[in-house]
C-alpha cells in the first residue's frame, strides 16, 4: 500500500494481483450487492469506553 500511496495511484492500479487489492474487489462487490440499507447507530461514550477497557488500544 505504501508503494501505491508513494506512486499517487490506488493498490488495484498499482499491482492489482496483490492480496489487498483483491480484498478491495470483494468489499466493493460486496457494496454494490447489498440490498440491507442499515444506518449504524453511533456508539455512546460509555459503550466506547467499555470496549476499550475489555480490548485495550492498539499502539
């Protein structure tokens, strides 16, 4: 990805045979095939912060 980013082109338009730009492909078919239009419903503050304390923060 970072060699895409250094390039100004996307992972598919830089090497579209990579595991990432394969993964890109099925989200956006995924999209493009989903009929369940859900609007997510924001976290509070607290349930955040409850997630937090049970997983811990990536450093």
């Amino acid at each position: 990805m970072q060699k895409a980013e250094f390039n100004k082109k996307t992972v598919t338009e830089f090497d579209p045979t990579v595991n990432q730009a394969n993964e890109y492909k099925m989200l956006g078919q995924k999209m493009m095939e989903n009929d369940r239009f859900v609007i997510p419903k924001p976290m509070t503050m607290d349930e955040l912060e409850s997630m937090v304390v049970k997983y811990g923060i990536c450093d």
